[in-house]
C-alpha cells in the first residue's frame, strides 16, 4: 500500500506539474510562436543555401543523360518518340530528386508560416476579445453613469466624476461686441468649467489649452514637456520684451503656444515698464462630445485688459 501511494503522489505531481506548464505554455503562446517562427525563418535560409550548394551533381546527371539520348537519337540509334519519351522520364526523375533533395527546406518553411499564422490567429482573438470586453465595460459605465444622473442629477454626476464641487468652479466671463457693449457673466457650472473656453478678469487673463489646438504641442501623454514647451516661449517673449523692443503682443505669444488668436487678444500687449511676462499653469479636465476626459491647461497671464491695450503703443495697430 505504501509503493502504491507513493507511485500515485509521484502520478499526481507530474500531472500538476504538467497542467502548470501547458497553462503557461498556452498564456505565452503568441511569443512563443512568434519565436519559433522566426528561428524557423532562420532555419528555413540556412537549410535552402545548403542545398542549393549541394545541387550541382543533380543537374550535371540530368544533363548528362539529356545529352546522350539527344546523340543516341541524333545517330539513328532510337527512334524520336522514344527520345521525347526518355527525355520527358529524365526531366521527371530530375524534378522529383530536386522535391526530395529541397524536402526539410520546404518543412521548415511550412511550419514557419503555420507558426507565424498561429501567433497572428491568437492575438487578432485576444485583441477582438479585449475590444469587446473593453465596449461592454464602456456601455455598462455610461449605464451607471445614466442611473447616477437620474437619481442624483447631472450636476452630482459631474462632481462625482470630476472630484471637484460645482461651488467651487466659479468664474466670470467678460464679452465685448466691438461696440461698446461689454457683458459680465458669472459661472458656477462645473460642465460648462471643463469645456474649453477662455476667460478674462481684471487681474489678468486665462486661458485654456489643450490637445484640441494642437495635438503636436499640447501632448496628452507628456504634460510636463508641454509645460516646458508653454515657459520656453514665455522665456523668449520675455527677451523679445525686456531686451529688444520694450513690448510683446498677446497674440504673439498665443500664437507661438499654438492657440487660437482671438478679437480681445489682438488688442492686448505687455510693455517693458510693467515688469516680465509670467504664466502660471493649472492642469484641468474637461469633457469631449463623446463623454471621453482628457488632460488641459488653464494658463494664467499677468496681462490685464484695462491697463495693456495696444491703442498706445508706437506700432501700427494689428
């Protein structure tokens, strides 16, 4: 009883043992077919240039016998059918040695390609999986979100999804038509603080930038390279300002951070007597049409409507 137990641990563990490795195995097998198929594709060129060397005497016997039957007939010794007939055999007999001496080369390109096909079947199922799993999770959340909304209102929602208060997105938004009518709405929306918009105070003027202006300058991925992109152009308006010409125009600046210029900006200008240019810069998130977040940049320049108009400056007017 004691040998019978221990053959059946010993069973039991290679069993396990077994089950492990082919889990593993079948968890890894789109890089381990990949792999297989790649030294295959090795093996395959190795093995066709050493036979492609080594196929001399299967053509130098095929045409030895050519030749002679083609002497044979030419003297009368055989007839001309009966030379068509053994030339055809020779051809055949040549083609199937050439079949049998390129065998293992042909193999291996088989089972290259099988190993290639079967990486490519694997990850094109797991990719298709993921995407439909990744699609049931998107249409799930947007159900809870829809729940969240009807029982608590969309402006909880947002908060929720957001992590900040509607209290505390509060803003003004200043309006000029041109004519003299100027209009000062405030905001305490938190959907309408995560859209991208600009907006101007007596204390200096903001703006929102993101990868909708220009996905090459305003990276998603790398939101600290964009800011070093944002002070590089701060830094040379400074220089353009405080050591060559005494005045840089807001929409200069805007322009070299790849924003839209807008009507207000176009009047607004830094002078040399009113000190540097400075630009502090609040990461933000806001909301596209399709519900999707994404990072932006509310930067906060030291430029005040009232006292920089471009009127006074010794340039034309822009």
């Amino acid at each position: 009883m004691f040998k019978l137990s221990k053959v059946g641990d010993i069973s039991n563990a290679i069993t396990r043992f077994g089950g492990r490795v082919w889990l593993k195995a079948r968890g890894h097998a789109p890089e381990i077919l990949f792999v297989a198929g790649t030294v295959g594709f090795v093996l395959t060129i190795a093995s066709a240039i050493k036979d492609t060397t080594t196929v001399e005497p299967i053509l130098d016997e095929q045409l030895k016998k050519s030749a002679e039957i083609k002497a044979k007939a030419a003297a009368g010794e055989i007839e001309p059918k009966v030379a068509k007939k053994a030339t055809r055999d020779i051809y055949g007999q040549t083609a199937l040695r050439f079949a049998k001496h390129y065998g293992r080369t042909a193999v291996a390109a088989g089972l290259t390609m099988a190993a290639f096909g079967g990486s490519f079947s694997i990850m094109r199922g797991r990719y298709v999986g993921a995407m439909s799993l990744a699609a049931a999770t998107a249409r799930s959340y947007e159900r809870y979100r829809e729940r969240v909304k009807a029982d608590q209102g969309e402006e909880k929602d947002m908060e929720y999804f957001t992590g900040k208060k509607t209290e505390d997105c509060g803003y003004e938004v200043t309006t000029d038509d041109g004519k003299g009518n100027v209009t000062t709405e405030a905001y305490h929306d938190l959907r309408r603080y995560c859209e991208l918009a600009e907006l101007e105070s007596n204390q200096g003027y903001d703006v929102v930038l993101s990868s909708a202006d220009d996905s090459y300058f305003f990276d998603e991925n790398d939101l600290k390279g964009t800011e070093n992109r944002i002070m590089c152009q701060v830094k040379y308006a400074n220089d353009v300002l405080m050591r060559i010409r005494g005045w840089f125009g807001f929409d200069e600046l805007l322009k070299s951070i790849h924003k839209q210029v807008t009507i207000s900006s176009k009047a607004l200008a830094w002078r040399k007597e009113n000190g540097p240019i400075t630009c502090d810069i609040k990461r933000i998130w806001y909301q596209d049409m399709l519900g999707m977040s994404h990072p932006a940049m509310i930067l906060h320049f030291n430029i005040d409507p009232e006292k920089m108009a471009i009127e006074d400056l010794p340039i034309p007017k822009i």
